[in-house]
C-alpha cells in the first residue's frame, strides 16, 4: 500500500479518531466489563479498518492507538523506573489465629472498638507491576523490583489486550495504579502444549510463564503470550481519591481497566472476613486462574491513610496465604506411555502424597531431556507441585537426600507395548513408536487408514473402529481384509445391508493407488504429498522397502529426517508382517504413478467437469504414469485442460489464456496416438 507522508487530511484524521474511540469503547466493554457487544469477529473487522488508515497515513499512528499492541523493536536491557510512592509488600498471615491478631493491632493502633471494615480481594499468583497514565494515555509499565525501583517494560506491557492504552474520559491527569499480570489456565495449558509439540520445554506454572514473558528483551514475543491483568490498587492520583478502597476500585473499572470486582467481598469484622477465606479457599478450584491466597484490606481510605505503613507493609493490609501447593515425597518409578501417535513419554509414579487437599501420586516428566535437567532418578525424593497443570510436576529433585541406593532412568529401545525398537530422531525430545501392530496406536492407525484420504473405506467411522478393537477383531490394519460379514453381526445395532455395504466397501479399497496406502500407514512425517512422490520414484511397495537411506535422500524433497523415518519404518520386521500380509490380500502395492513412459514430460494437466470415462482421480494416474503433472488450477503453466461435462470458471480461465483444451475422448486419443509414436 502506498505511504503518505503528507499532512492527513482531516475527514481522514476524523475517521481514524471516530475509529479508534470505537475500538476502546469496544474494548472495555470486553475487558473491563467482561460484557462485550460485539462479536470477535467485528471487532477484528474494525481493527484492520484502523490498521489500513494508519499503513496509508503513518502519522495516525500515535502511541496509544491499539495498533501498538504487536510488539515494538527488542531492548538490550530495561532501563530503571522508579515509583512514584513505593511499592510495598504485605505480611502474611497463615491462620485464624494471625488474622485475630491483625484485626486486634489496628483497632489498638486506631484506638477503637468498632468493628473495623475489611475488603477481601483475591491474591492473583502473577507478576506485579505499575502502570502510569499521563492525562488518561498510558505512559510506562514497570516491574516491582525492591519496591522503590523496578524495570522498565513498557513496550512490553503495551502488548496485553486488557491493558488500556487510552482511559476512559474524563481521565485524571496523572495516575499509577497498580496491579498483577497473569496467565488463565486453559491459555497457560494451550501454550505448554504448543511448546511441547514444536519441542520446547514447557513453563513449569503459570507465574513462571508470565515473569518469563514480561522479561522478554522483545516485545514481540511478549505480545504472542495469552498475558491478562487485574488491577487492585492506587499508586498516586492527581485528583481526589474515593472514600473507600472498593469505590477506587470501581473507579479503575469505569476508567476502562480491568478489576476483578465479581470476587472482591466487604466483610464486617474479622470473623467476616475469616469466613469469607474459608468460601476463596473452598473457590481455588472451580478458578480459571491461579490464586495463592486473600488480601484483606481495612475498607476506608482515610482509616489506611491514619494507619500508615511500616518499612516495607502497610498497616492496613495483610495476605491470607492459602495452603502450599508443594510437597515432597519419594520417586518410586517410572513408567512409560505411549501416545496415539507412538510418542513414548516418561511418567513419575510417585509415593501417595497430599497436596493441599488433593492426593498425588503420579507426575509429569515430559521428555528425556527434563530428567536430564532435573538430575532424577528412581528413589529420589522430590518436591512436587500442583500449579496449573492438570497432573502435578516435579519441580525439584533433593539430590542431598540420595543414600546411593537410587537407579537411573534409561530411555527406552523397545515399545513398551509393541516390543518394536525405537530410537528418538534428531531434534525430537521423546523416542517415537513407529510399529504397525502397537495396540497404544491402534485406534488411531485404523482412523488414519481408512480415512477419506487414505484408503477410503466408507461407512467406517469412529463407532465402527471403536466395536472392532472391543470385540478385539482387528490387531493390525492387514485384519480389516480379513473380516467377514458374520464378525460385524456381533456388533451393536447391526443388520445385513450395513455389514454387506461395510464388506464391499473394504474390499474396494483394495484398488486404492500405493500411494494412498503409503499415506494411510501413517509412516511419520510421509503426508499426502510425499507419499505421492514416493510412488513416483518406486515402482512398488517392495522398491520402496528396500531403498536405502542415500536413494532416499537423492529425492528431492526428501531430506534426512523423513529418509531416517521411512527407513525405520520398513525395517522393522513386526511392520514388514503386516505389508506382506497386506500383499497377499490383494491390495494394490504396485505404483500407477511410477512412469512408465515421458511421452507427456513436462506437461501440465488440469481435469474439470464431470467427466463420464474415468475419474479425475485415473485421469491425473494416466498423466502421472507417463512423466506429466496433474495441477488443481488452471495457470499460464498449464499446457491441457481437459473437460468434462458442465465445466465452470476453469474453462473460462484456459480459454482466456490460450490453454488447450480437450475433451475426454480427446484426451484418450492424445495418449494413444503418443503411445504410437516411437
Ligand atoms: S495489595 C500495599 N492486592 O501480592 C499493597 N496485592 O505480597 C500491596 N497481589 O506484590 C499489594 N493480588 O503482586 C494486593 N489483590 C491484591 C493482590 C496482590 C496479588 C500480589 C502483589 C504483591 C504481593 C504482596
């Protein structure tokens, strides 16, 4: 898009400011107000009107606009930020007992009887952190740090969604509120799980993830963690303050940040506020986030101010700890899994132990080189921990404690359900199972298998597979040909017609091309494609087999990790049982995409319309069997297009640019009279 360095127009400048007080209208209502009005979708909708407007007039483009969010340029390091008031600690009370005690020392310090107004607020388990506003346009976001001093991380602060960039009007001309980042569980879930599918290590809990996120020398990284924030306090306001700590609460919500108001209670008295802990603590679970506790805060702002601070608490405030979610207990063994798609995982089987309220006795290890990093072995005793993470991990190992009676943790080199070996490829974290007849992989192979893109047999869905493994008819892909009419009237809810209809439509996908049952073996990293150009380098199963790693990295795109995995596959005797028996039961293991001629090399082809003499599917086989490509689209490259009845656009598309095009008795003729030519 064209850049205008000129001045903007102003019906211009005026759309982009309608637009953008659209968006932060939209926006608070989204996250301050958890009551959004319109649909994701639109609100995307609006955003790339204003991402167009400021691509044409870069001047647009002003600090606050939430076209800011993706992330500006990395930092070497974070500058200094010092607070405008300290950022104070709290003490901590562990029972009812210390909570009595608190209550007693401020209505001594207060000299009163009265009984003392409470507000009890969650204690989120994040990061915390500052947030200027200069006349309602968000200035600087900073770390804690020692209270007085903390990093500056502005830019990468600027990129979490519910971070206003702009307050609502009328805004004060200067406030720093103050308040927690954090993660939700289920985004803390998704984006371990993410990390453990591209191979990274995943966050041990979600604080660690957003103190590791916040710390990011480069915002764009920090822009892509699902980061959120709950504000819960004042800094400094220029003007006026509320009466009380819950209506400077409200006063952040309606400023258009984001306050957890839904479970903050005013409680009259301690024992109020004690009962009010019991209803958090019995809360914890049922949370979308993480808590580690209550903060109980004396209500009116003139009795905090009266109160005053220590050397680094407040008088007025006091952090209800909630019971640790770490234990430690004994390593007993380790057991290993093995995924629906072969990936062999280590699990800790540990000795029984509480942990706050939960018994655990089982614990993620996630790969080898997390024993490697925790030093751990069987016997060991670990401290363990329930954050985030459906099952507990093992976030330490206490090495002092071994007595040399402890035994290392092997890795695996066979499939502890199958026996077939195994070896972790380069660059993967776990050992793989690649075996044919591995009952942990079964279900999902027999999905794979006959899937539309695979050997397509139809009719056999989930509900049929599912009965099939139940009645324990199938152990391996070959015993789906082996199947007679009478095994499926074992099954539930089955008559004569579907079982005929299921037999026939096994016995169909016998003249499926290799390629598609190259594809539906589900050897690692061969997708659709590259079956494909395995069947056009080999001329059958057996070839293929045989070829050795240097041929198979000869092919182009081919490279040495799927060579290895091809490899592996075929060598596996328990595979190679299953590929003969699959032979003899008459499945097509020669390949029709293998030329057997060039008499169309270098030609492209593309197929439309219906077409009455073969299918689209054999028409592209017979280009492909004599050295031509078949394409979906038609292009300057395409040299025939040969249609069928009814052909649309890709007709008018190669009339358009001159391609040939032949019917199909056209098409025939075309092969023929090649195939007589020399
Ligand atoms: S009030 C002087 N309220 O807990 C007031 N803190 O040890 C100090 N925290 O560093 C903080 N939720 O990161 C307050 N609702 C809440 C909180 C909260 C979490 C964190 C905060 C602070 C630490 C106190």
């Amino acid at each position: 898009m064209a850049k205008n360095d000129d001045k903007v127009p102003d019906s211009v400048a005026q759309d982009h400011a309608e637009l953008s007080q659209l968006l932060h209208h939209h926006s608070t209502l989204y996250h301050a107000f958890d009551r959004p009005e319109i649909s994701d979708a639109a609100y995307d909708q609006l955003f790339q009107k204003l991402l167009t407007l400021e691509m044409q007039y870069p001047a647009l483009t002003g600090p606050e606009s939430p076209s800011q969010r993706v992330g500006a340029d990395p930092l070497d390091k974070f500058s200094p930020a010092r607070h405008a008031r300290a950022m104070l600690s709290l003490e901590n009370a562990f029972n009812d007992e210390d909570l009595r005690n608190f209550d007693q020392r401020i209505k001594r310090f207060l000299s009163t009887d009265d009984e003392i107004e409470y507000l009890c607020e969650m204690k989120l388990d994040g990061v915390a952190v500052a947030l200027t506003y200069h006349n309602g346009t968000f200035v600087r976001g900073a770390t804690r740090g020692d209270g007085i001093t903390g990093e500056d991380i502005t830019e990468n602060i600027r990129t979490i969604g519910a971070v206003p960039l702009r307050l609502t009007d009328p805004a004060p001309a200067e406030l720093e509120v103050r308040g927690e980042v954090y993660m939700e569980l289920d985004a803390f879930r998704t984006m371990n799980k993410q990390r453990r599918d591209a191979g990274e290590v995943d966050f041990a809990n979600p604080r660690n993830a957003t103190a590791g996120s916040l710390r990011q020398l480069d915002p764009r990284l920090t822009a892509r963690r699902p980061l959120t924030i709950s504000c819960y306090g004042i800094g400094h306001l220029s003007s006026e303050l509320p009466t009380t700590h819950r209506k400077s609460l409200e006063m952040l919500r309606d400023l258009g940040l984001r306050v957890n108001l839904t479970d903050t209670h005013v409680a009259r008295g301690i024992e109020d506020v004690i009962h009010c802990y019991q209803m958090m603590l019995g809360k914890r679970e049922t949370l979308p986030f993480e808590i580690d506790g209550m903060v109980v805060k004396v209500n009116s702002l003139e009795l905090q101010r009266e109160l005053g601070e220590k050397s680094r608490t407040p008088r007025w405030a006091i952090a209800c700890k909630f019971p640790s979610r770490q234990e430690q207990t004994i390593l007993e063994d380790v057991v290993l899994q093995v995924g629906r798609t072969g990936a062999i995982t280590p699990v800790a089987r540990l000795r029984p132990v509480n942990v706050s309220g939960v018994t655990v006795s089982r614990a993620s290890l996630h790969n080898w080189d997390e024993i490697k990093r925790l030093d751990i072995m069987i016997g060991d005793t670990v401290v363990v921990e329930r954050a985030g993470d459906v099952i507990p991990d093992i976030v330490q190992v206490l090495t002092a404690k071994r007595n040399g009676s402890e035994k290392e943790i092997k890795e695996p080199a066979t499939c502890p359900q199958c026996h077939s070996v195994v070896s972790r490829a380069e660059g993967e974290v776990v050992p793989r199972c690649q075996g044919l007849r591995c009952p942990a992989q079964l279900k999902e192979a027999l999905k794979h298998f006959t899937s539309k893109s695979a050997m397509n047999i139809d009719g056999m869905g989930d509900r049929i597979i599912d009965q099939l493994l139940r009645l324990k008819l199938v152990a391996n892909v070959a015993d789906l040909y082996k199947l007679k009419k009478e095994d499926f009237f074992r099954f539930e809810r089955m008559g004569e017609i579907l079982a005929d209809k299921l037999i026939l439509a096994i016995q169909k996908s016998k003249e499926a091309p290799l390629e598609r049952l190259i594809f539906g073996l589900g050897v690692r990293h061969v997708g659709t494609h590259l079956a494909k150009v395995l069947c056009r380098h080999f001329e059958s199963l057996r070839a293929m087999e045989q070829a050795t790693f240097e041929e198979l990295v000869a092919i182009h795109e081919i490279g040495p990790q799927v060579a290895q995995s091809i490899n592996r596959f075929f060598s596996d005797p328990n595979n190679l049982t299953v590929l003969r028996q699959l032979e003899q039961l008459g499945l097509t293991t020669r390949s029709s995409a293998h030329p057997t001629g060039n008499r169309l090399a270098g030609k492209t082809f593309v197929f439309t319309g219906s077409l009455q003499k073969f299918t689209r599917n054999e028409g592209q086989a017979l280009v492909e069997q004599q050295g031509g490509r078949a394409s979906g689209s038609v292009s300057k490259k395409t040299d025939y297009l040969v249609a069928g009845a009814n052909a649309g656009s890709k007709q008018s598309k190669a009339e358009e640019l001159g391609v040939t095009i032949l019917d199909e008795e056209e098409f025939l003729a075309l092969l023929d009279e090649k195939e007589a030519s020399p």
